[in-house]
C-alpha cells in the first residue's frame, strides 16, 4: 500500500449526467476527507468520515453531492446532475486518528480532475 | 473565522537563489496547527510540515527552514539554494484542535514557485 488511490483521474462529462469518483485511503487510515481545488486556488473541505460515519459536511457539499464510506475503507463521491460550475480537482485525503485528541497527518491522493462540458 | 493569506501569487527564482514563501493566518482558537504542503504538477499534496500553535521554535530540515512567529500569526517557509526540482505550488494551512483530533484543513491559495536554471 503506497499511498492514497484516486479512480479516475480525469473525468469529462456533459452537463447534467452524474458521476462517480472513489477514494482508496492508506489502509490503516481510519479518517478520510473530501476536498474540491479550483484552478489557482487552495483546496476547499467538502465532508470527512471517520470510519464508516460521516462526521461533517461542508456547505459547499449541496444536494447533488453525496459521499458514502460504506465499510469504513474506500469512499465514493457522487455527483448528481451535473454543472459546469462543478468542474474542478477532487482531492482525497486519510489519516489516523490516535486517540481523541490527535491524527496522523493527512496523506493526499492525486485527485480526480473533472470537466463538465 | 479562520482564514490563511498567501499574498505571493508567483515567485520567479533563478537556481540557487533562496527564496520565502510568506503565510499569514487568523483563527480565534488559541490551539491550532499549521501546514505547509507542496503541489508539484502530479497533481497530490505532499505534507511537508506540521507546527502546533504552542511550539514557536523555528524548523530546519535540509534546505528547508520554517519561521513561525505568533506575535505576527505568520508561519513562513524559506528554501534555501532552490532547484529546479522545487518548482511547484506551495500551500500553507491550518486547522483548530479539539475533541477528536483536528480534521479539515483550511488552505491558503497558494504561491506558485518557479526555479529557473
């Protein structure tokens, strides 16, 4: 296991079709996060699970986006209907949780680039 | 609210040169950590420090070095002797600590830097 998986890693699609993105964290990793990153700019938390339960969604995350993590390993990110405003990268990320109080730091994957045309 | 500036949008350096990347941040918490993360053009974040809000002493590791001063809520990242091999966008962030481990990081826009041979 060398680090955290993206599928795929680029996406184009039409506007109003839905699309799905998964996540493979490191395989100790109990925590997983949800980023969006816009052309030029930092990336932007979206939802973060711990295990299997989603612990907090972002306002950013509206109705068409759903993020499940079923077993508490691999993630889906779902996009309904898409928009042209959705297109942008989507960044994985695990970590550990070690107790209450502390994480490992997060490890990033290389993210799924999609283009809504 | 928290907020992370990064006021240098690019930075142009010949080899060789060194060069700081500035990082200003806001948060109310009096607990909090701080980021530094590398984007090369792959696409992922690579984590390339982590500071917590109680320990101000300053970080050298290799060519790199951190300076964070609290009385200015800055965490600057200076690489000494740039290559080529450095060129990539930097990203500086935060995030508060509280039960349960600190979770979503909120990135700076990031400072693209470009070394030259």
């Amino acid at each position: 296991d060398t680090g955290v998986s993206q599928n795929p890693r680029h996406k184009i699609t039409k506007r109003g079709q839905n699309v799905t993105f998964r996540c493979d964290p490191i395989s100790e990793h109990n925590r997983l996060y949800w980023y969006r990153q816009t052309l030029g700019q930092g990336p932007e938390f979206l939802t973060y699970f711990q295990n299997e339960a989603q612990l907090e969604k972002s306002r950013l995350l509206s109705d068409r986006f759903s993020a499940e993590r079923p077993k508490g390993s691999f993630s889906t990110l779902e996009i309904q209907r898409t928009e042209q405003g959705d297109s942008a990268m989507y960044l994985c990320a695990s970590s550990r949780a070690l107790g209450q109080a502390t994480t490992t730091e997060a490890f990033f994957g290389q993210g799924t680039r999609l283009t809504v045309v | 609210a928290q907020k992370v500036t990064q006021a240098q949008t690019e930075i142009s350096v010949v080899e060789k040169e060194d060069v700081t990347l500035d990082c200003v941040y806001e948060t109310r918490d009096t607990t909090y950590y701080l980021f530094w993360y590398k984007q090369p053009p792959s696409g992922e974040l690579v984590f390339l420090i982590r500071r917590n809000s109680f320990d101000e002493q300053n970080e050298i590791s290799g060519r790199y070095s951190w300076n964070f001063q609290k009385s200015t809520s800055s965490f600057n990242f200076t690489i000494t002797a740039s290559q080529v091999v450095d060129s990539a966008v930097y990203f500086c962030a935060l995030t508060d600590v509280f039960s349960g481990g600190y979770n979503k990081l909120i990135f700076g826009a990031g400072t693209r830097l470009a070394v030259h041979p």
